[in-house]
C-alpha cells in the first residue's frame, strides 16, 4: 500500500518547491504531507553547514532536546544512525528499532529520550548532487509500533526530493525581513567540559536571531553554536592550523548572513574554548548560495569569476577554458537561478543575501567549499 502512494506523495513534495516557502515552513508541510504515510509523534528538522556538517538551524515539533545535548549526540559519541555517517555512507535512512536488531537501549541517544516517553526514531540525512543539506528525526511514542524497514525504503526513496526543496528553501526570501542590524562580534566561553562560563551581549543578540524554534533558553544552549563548540573541542591541537572545521555559515530570520568559528583559547591551561559570532562576508558565503542553486564545481567558479566583473574572454584564460565553453557554462547558471544576464546573476547572488555596507568580493575566487573535514571529523 505504501509502495503505490510514494510517486504521489513525492509529486505532492515536489509541488512545495514551487511555492517559494522558508525552510521552516518547507519542513512543516514536508512532515504534514509524510504523516499519513509514516506515522509519527514528533520530529525535528536541521540545516548543516554544507562545508563542515555543523547544524546551522533547528525546528522540533513534539519532541525537544537542549543545544548541548544535540551536539554530544550528533558530534561527540558513537551511536547508531548519527546524522553525518547516515549521509556519509550513502544509506541516508535508518530507524533505530532496526539498527539496534530491536534492543533500543543499546542507543545511548535512545536511553536519554525514554524518559520523556519516546520509543523507536527514523532518521535521515538530505544529500543532493552529493552534498549534505539537512537531516530530520521522527520519533513515535514508547507504546507505539516501532518503524519498518518498509518506512525506511519509503524515507529514503522520498529524500532526494525533500533534500532538493530544503536547499532551494534555503535560499527564500525570509518571512520576516528587517534592516540589516550589525551588533558587532559576539563571543561565549565553554569549560574544558562544554559548559558555558561566559556570553557577551551581542553574542546574545545574533542567538536571538537565529533560525531555532524553539528558541534557546538560556541563549548559550543555541544548537548551532554548542555544534560549533563541540567541534572545535574535539579537534585535536595542531591537526587544524587554520581553524576551519569548526565553522559554520548561518541565515538569520531577517536573512543576514552570520559565520560561527569555534577554537580553543591558546595560553589557556583550563581548555576553554570559545565560539565568535559575527557578520558572514561575501567570500565566505558565495559558495553556499552558487550550491544551493545546483550549481556544478566549473559553474560555481565561473560564477564567482562573472561577480569579480571578469568578462568572457578573461574568465576563459582564468580558467583555461575556450570562450564558447564559457559561454555554455554561462547559459546553464542562468537557467539554474532564473537569471538572464551577468548583472542579474551578481544581484541574485549577492544583493539579495547582502546589505551594501559589506565589503566587495575578493580578487580571489574561493574554493567551492571553503570548509572541508576529513572523515575522522564528522
């Protein structure tokens, strides 16, 4: 029965695409549409920074869980179907019932949740062209039937097309625009054990900002900034000089666009660490937003080389491309973000996800991915 109703509830899932919903809103009518095909009591939806992993925004319905513990589940420990090995590995969905061959307390994330009266949980990771978006967790009652392997066929068949419409989603207008409001870098202290010693004002300002629902309480427990500290905590001294595993690239709810950088404090003997927020440049984001469009790894370099006002013939020699490929290439980044011209594409890109106060792009493209991990850290 499930079998015959998936090509109808992935064309009902592919329809919200169209719509022109924020992720939030896409995630809420994604979980409505899946309802009457796998039922389930509660759930959570999460945005990751494409380039390191790191959740940059979280939506839970039913089910609630701190910032610190999300990121010690999801970034710390060894469990059964964490988010990244779900992505990573290629097998997208897992239920846990399953995975634990039917003894759920062998789940240290499972023995946690029990108390607040969960049982089994379906989880799955968005991956689309390769890269890694977003996840989602439902949860059914501890006296609820646990999920089949026919739910996780179903999940993972749907996920290419929910994954495609979260990343567009990213990239929506947001609900509630405002003035670009700059509150300065903001930074909050973590022990050598996690816990928070100490959050500046504008730190608290920027948390308030970002996309959580619902919001922390108190503002240290932000989900994204514990993911941000429970990473740079777990990289081991020297293995990364230039601090880029710890980092994430966030949309605030006005779309300002925000880096988190976590690193520990050098001189420190007590292994603080500590995460900085402050205002994304556009060097630092370009890459996201030409990936969230679908864009190839050529089209994203031709992109980046149209936004630095380099004509055809410059871009070919740049990129030891003829003129004509170029050309090509142009034609399908044009159709890809609805563009019909480089002066389009340089506004699609930038003056819709920028206030104009922020700095030019660099005379450098950026690499595709700015970020990058080994395996050993996801």
């Amino acid at each position: 029965m499930a079998g015959t109703l998936v090509p109808r509830v992935r064309d009902d899932i592919e329809r919200l695409r169209g719509h022109g919903l924020t992720w939030v809103d896409y995630s809420a009518a994604v979980a409505d549409v899946l309802a009457p095909l796998i039922p389930f009591d509660g759930y959570c939806c999460h945005t990751v920074d494409p380039g390191t992993i790191l959740f940059t925004g979280s939506v839970n319905r039913g089910v609630g869980c701190s910032g610190s513990w999300l990121a010690h589940h999801e970034y710390v420990i060894e469990d059964v179907n964490k988010w990244s090995f779900l992505a990573r590995s290629g097998r997208i969905a897992g239920a846990t019932s399953i995975d634990t061959h039917g003894v759920l307390s062998r789940s240290i994330r499972h023995q946690s949740q029990e108390a607040s009266g969960f049982g089994d949980e379906l989880r799955v990771s968005f991956v689309v062209d390769g890269v890694y978006w977003g996840a989602a967790g439902f949860l059914r009652g501890a006296d609820e039937p646990w999920f089949t392997e026919a739910d996780v066929r179903t999940l993972v068949a749907l996920a290419p097309s929910i994954g495609a419409g979260l990343r567009r989603a990213l990239l929506a207008r947001p609900s509630m625009p405002g003035a670009s409001v700059d509150h300065g870098p903001g930074v909050v202290v973590f022990d050598a054990d996690g816990r928070p010693e100490s959050i500046s004002g504008a730190a608290e300002r920027w948390i308030g900002e970002l996309v959580e629902e619902p919001p922390p309480n108190p503002p240290s427990e932000s989900k994204t900034v514990q993911a941000v500290a429970a990473r740079a905590r777990a990289i081991a001294p020297g293995t990364d000089p230039l601090e880029l595993a710890a980092r994430a690239r966030v949309r605030t709810r006005s779309g300002t666009w925000l880096l988190l950088y976590g690193t520990r404090l050098s001189g420190d003997a007590g292994g603080r660490t500590a995460v900085i927020i402050h205002p994304a440049t556009p060097q630092d984001v370009a890459p996201v937003i030409a990936l969230a469009y679908g864009l190839t790894e050529r089209e994203c370099h031709v992109a980046m080389q149209c936004v630095q006002g380099r004509v055809t013939k410059e871009i070919a020699r740049e990129l030891s491309l003829s003129p004509y490929t170029v050309q090509d290439h142009l034609k399908s980044i044009f159709d890809k973000t609805g563009v019909r011209s480089r002066g389009e594409l340089v506004g699609q890109i930038f003056l819709d996800h920028y206030a104009t106060r922020w700095e030019a792009p660099a005379t450098a493209a950026p690499d595709l991915l700015v970020f990058d991990i080994s395996p050993d850290q996801a």
